[in-house]
C-alpha cells in the first residue's frame, strides 16, 4: 500500500560579496536555482512546488558591513510512503 507523504522545507539563503552589485546577483542565481527545482525530482522525491517567501533583499551584514542579501523560498516535496 502507497500513501502521499509531503514536507515542506523552508530555506533561507545568505549571500556575500565584496561587492554589493556581486552579492545581489549571487542571490539573483540562487533565486533562480530554487524556482527552477518545481516539478524536478530530487533522490527519487518529486519538488511539487516552491514558493518565494522573501525576495533577494539588501540586508548588509549589521557587524562587519559586508554587502549581504538574503532571501527566503519554502520547497515543497511530494513523495510516496511504502508501508511495509
């Protein structure tokens, strides 16, 4: 017997530079990455959905400064349970 059994991981991703206008598209990348997850397959676990929480925002790092943005997407996994 097969049941539906679903997770939802809510990642939140930090990117550095030396550069502001580098970190900003470091973040822009990562963004991309995520939302191109929906519908792939991921060690046999299908990405049913991935939802942007929080766009890539400038958030200097507070102590040192640093050019820093972060941005924040829930990963939505759909896989099927095998009872044994």
């Amino acid at each position: 017997m097969a049941n539906s059994v679903t997770d939802v991981a809510r990642l939140t991703v930090e990117c550095w530079a030396e550069k502001k206008a580098d970190a900003q598209d470091d973040a822009q990348q990562v963004r991309a990455a995520l939302l191109a997850l929906r519908g792939t397959t991921l060690s046999g676990v299908k990405v049913h959905r991935v939802e942007e929480i929080a766009a890539p925002a400038d958030s200097p790092d507070p102590d040192s400064t640093t050019p820093r943005y972060v941005l924040t997407h829930e990963v939505h996994l759909r896989g099927t349970y095998r009872k044994a």
